[in-house]
C-alpha cells in the first residue's frame, strides 16, 4: 500500500467519520432544543388546564395528544402531560383511558428524577380508593408512593400536604380519629409555609377544613362540625369550584358532610331543605361519576335516619334504588371497557414496540457504522504508524527506529553489538545497470538481513541509509554476532543477479561490542570504514 493511497483513505474516512460525528451532534442538538422548546409548551398545556373547565375538552385532550404523538420530550415532561390528558379522559368519561394514562404518565415519571410528581399520581389514586371505600387499595398506593420517595422527604410543600391528608382520610376510616387529625394539622402546617407564594394554597386549607369537618362529624361533634360548613354556606365556591379536582377534594365532601350532619342533627327531619339538599348532593354525584359515594352517604343517612322517619326513609330508598341500577350499568360498562381496552392497549404496545425497534435499529445500525470506521482509522493509524518506522523498500526498520532502539539498550546497561553494513561500489551498479536494478540489490540485502533477524532473537535489522544499513543483537543473540555477519557477508557474495549473471556484488561490515553509554555506533562505523579502505568484502573487528 503506497503512502499516497493510504493518504486517500485516510482522508475519505476521516470526512466520513466526520460527517457521522456531524450526523449525531445535529441528531443530539436537535433533541436538546426540541425537549426545551417543547418543554415550555408543556408548561403551557398545565398551566391552561389546571383549572379544566369542561368547555371544549374533546379539543384539550386531541392537542395534548397531538403534543405526545409528535414531539421529544424528556421523561417529566412526558409523563405530566400522560397525567394531563388522563385527567382529561376521566372527566370525559372515559374512566379505562383514565387509568390507562396514569399507567403512563407513572412509567416516564418513575425514570425521571421528579419523584415528587410520580408520589402525587399515587396520592391520587389513593384517594380515589379511599372514595369508592377501597382502603387495602389505597394503602398499597400509599405504600409505593412511600417506595418512591418518603413523604417526609417530599420537596414540594403541596403535594407534601396532600400526602398527610389521604393519611388523615384513612385513618378516620379507622376510627383514629385523634392520629387524623395530627395528620391534618401536619397537613397544614406545609400549607401555611407557602401560603405567600402558592395561589392554590387557600384551596388546599378548604379541602383540610372539609375533611375536619368530617371527622368531626364521626366523633359526634356535630357543633364543631357545623361551625366549619357554615364558612362556606354564603361562598360561592361551592359553585364555581366544578372542576375535578375541586369536585373530589371539596364541593363533593362539603355536601357530604353536609347532608350526614343535617340528619345526625334531625334523625326525624323530613323537612323540604333536607329533601332539596339530598336531590342536590344525588344529581351532582352521579353527574360527576361519583354515584358509589352518594350512595355510601345515603346508606349511612338511613342509619341516623329513624325507623320511625318513613317519608324521609323513603325517599332515601328510592335514591338507593336508583344509584344501586345505576352503579351496576356503569359496572357492566366498565367490564366491557376494561376487554375493549385490553384489545386497544395490546395492539397500541405492539405499535409502540414496533416504533422503538426501528428508532433503536437505526440507532444500532449508525454506532455500529460509527464503531467499524472508528476501527478502521485506529487500524490506518497503526498502519501509518509501522509505516513511519520502516524503510518502504526492504521493509527493515528505518534509521529513526535505529537511533530510538540504540538508545532504549543503552539505559537496559546489557551488552550489545552492533553491525554496520555497506554495499561496495554500489555507485557503480546503478551507474551501470539503472536505479531499479540497484533497488534489487538493496531489496535483496534486506532478505538477507531479515532472515537473520527470522533466525535469530534478538536481532533487529535497519536501513541507515542509501546503501548502509545496520543490525543491533542483544541477549541470547549476542555471542553469535561475527556468526551473523559472516553468513551474511557470504550469502551476498554468492548471490546471481539475474540482470548480470557474471557480477559479483560484495558488502563490506564493520562490528562492534559494548555496552550503557559506550559509543558502540560510532566504534562499529569506524570499523565499516576502516573494512572498505583494506579491500572491502571482509569483516573488522575490535
């Protein structure tokens, strides 16, 4: 391989490498600025929607679904706006997509380091268990929350206080009441400590009073109980807060409580404002797809209820009907969802598995590429390398190789010889017969040379330059150094040349013994010198 090929080679693969460097920076520059332009987008999505109005949500949910369809985001970015769009798909109705999203919004949380928005899709469906009365579910959701991050350790005061409140919500299932409410207070504190800098920081101190006021009503204080609804019976909060968020966490508890307490107060009441106040708190659960916890309230107002109290005992069984027919429908419905979304999400994973594979083979397919030019510039480079310390055309090493081999045996303080050589009269050879046929010659002295370096250990054979050339021996080759000159200075004066059969081509060798920082060089140089000047073809020697 000449040096102008090699020269070629390594200039197209190095454009080549550079183009594939080039290739994968645009490609990581790209998803760099894409994931932060795409992030303020993100925060544009949540800050619209964190109040969903229910006015035009079918667009809502298409736009964040277009946003995750098409766009790169990191893992948070990804996973509030699954969390989103699910929050979305629930008020919509759509309770298996609703789920089914929360699934994702957790897989791309959990590979995030936001843990404290991966505790809070916990918290929140811990309290949607605790609303449908399934408290070993919403302990096992509390308890990978606590996986995912301690609740002590949880860095946003909100979602801090939230946690301390579905604590609180459980244990007044329990009858700890006292344990819910230090739960409480700890629940407010963390909302008291950003109350100056959390616009929603009033909201979450009403959904803490709400809850109170429901322990208070299953202790039996129901004075304490009302004192706290009665903050809120001229606001119009209650109104206006219709979001789901708000309707979970307070308009839907406040008549709750509010309901329970009016019969705890009158077991005999049938009067028109408690049946007004039961249709209103009915309606409104079943419009916000609440209607097991009406019913749990129904059935715990018929137990305050007299037996004595018909008209009222009625008019709670007929809601109980109704909501019991009803819940059954939206079970069956909810069966059929869950076998339809089983179908949907199998076939979606299957997309998405498909999608990954081609973006991964891709991938693999250019860092393999990557790999295997990278191998190939080391190897041109190791070529190069060899290259640069040998004589291109008897392949021995060159002079720059001699002069570093002298000088690494010099510090080694072993002895050594060294050979110095020169063809005699080779002036004359390529006067006669032509420069390539004076190139044989040279080529052939290197075969010589090589076979000795073959044969041998420790010898090493050099082209010093034009028609000299060298051999350092060491270690077990040592002793055989006149040995070596002596077969080649024969081998030489033996040889044919087929461009002159009759020609006798000779060398003259000068040796030399020695060792650290004798000049051994030198002393083996004189020696040529001194050969070449008493007859040539012969060998001197100390």
């Amino acid at each position: 391989m000449t040096k102008s090929t090699i020269q070629k080679i390594l200039i197209t693969t190095f454009i080549v490498v550079v183009g594939l460097i080039l290739a994968q920076s645009i490609y990581y520059a790209k998803n760099f600025f894409d994931k932060r332009t795409n992030h303020e987008k993100v925060l544009e999505v949540l800050s619209e929607n964190n109040r969903l109005s229910g006015v035009s949500l079918e667009d809502e949910v298409k736009n964040i679904d277009a946003l995750i369809s098409k766009g790169v985001y990191n893992d948070t970015d990804l996973g509030l706006l699954y969390e989103q769009a699910g929050l979305i798909y629930n008020q919509l109705g759509e309770e298996m997509t609703y789920y089914r999203y929360l699934g994702y919004a957790l897989y791309y949380l959990e590979q995030s380091d936001e843990k404290d928005y991966t505790v809070n899709i916990y918290l929140d469906l811990a309290c949607l268990h605790i609303n449908n009365h399934a408290y070993p579910a919403a302990e096992e959701m509390l308890s990978r929350a606590r996986d995912i991050e301690p609740f002590e350790e949880v860095s946003n005061a909100s979602i801090k206080s939230y946690a301390y409140r579905v604590l609180a919500l459980l244990d007044t299932d329990k009858k700890n009441y006292t344990q819910a409410i230090e739960y409480l207070n700890k629940s407010q504190g963390y909302i008291d400590s950003i109350a100056d800098s959390d616009p929603n920081a009033a909201d979450y101190t009403r959904n803490n009073q709400i809850t109170l006021a429901y322990i208070y009503l299953r202790q039996g204080l129901l004075n304490d109980c009302s004192d706290i609804l009665n903050q809120f019976s001229e606001s119009d909060v209650v109104e206006t807060k219709k979001e789901p968020i708000h309707l979970r966490n307070f308009v839907i508890p406040y008549y709750q409580t509010k309901c329970l307490l009016a019969i705890a107060k009158d077991p005999r009441s049938t009067s028109p404002e408690l049946q007004s106040l039961v249709d209103d708190f009915v309606k409104l659960c079943i419009n916000s797809d609440c209607d097991k916890i009406a019913l749990d309230t129904l059935l715990a107002m018929q137990e305050y209820c007299q037996d004595n109290n018909d008209e009222m005992q009625k008019i709670l069984s007929i809601h109980i009907h109704n909501l019991s027919k009803e819940i059954i429908e939206q079970q069956s419905q909810t069966y059929s969802g869950i076998l339809n979304s089983q179908v949907n999400d199998s076939r979606l994973s299957i997309a998405k598995a498909t999608e990954i594979a081609e973006k991964t083979k891709s991938r693999t397919a250019l860092t393999v590429l990557s790999i295997i030019i990278t191998c190939l510039i080391i190897l041109f480079f190791i070529i190069i390398i060899l290259n640069s310390r040998r004589d291109g055309l008897t392949f021995l090493y060159n002079r720059r190789s001699f002069n570093y081999d002298i000088e690494r045996i010099k510090r080694s303080m072993l002895p050594y010889s060294v050979i110095m050589l020169d063809i005699d009269n080779f002036k004359a050879i390529n006067d006669t017969y032509g420069h390539p046929e004076g190139d044989k010659v040279l080529q052939k002295l290197g075969q010589f040379i090589n076979s000795e370096v073959k044969a041998n250990s420790d010898v090493r054979g050099y082209r010093y330059g034009g028609e000299e050339f060298a051999i350092i021996i060491s270690k077990n080759s040592y002793p055989h150094t006149m040995e070596i000159a002596e077969t080649l200075r024969r081998s030489m004066a033996a040889t044919t040349w087929s461009f002159d059969p009759d020609l006798v081509i000779t060398i003259s060798l000068g040796v030399a013994s020695g060792s650290f920082s004798e000049d051994v060089v030198k002393k083996a140089d004189d020696n040529l010198y001194f050969s070449k000047q008493h007859g040539k073809n012969q060998i001197y020697t100390d």
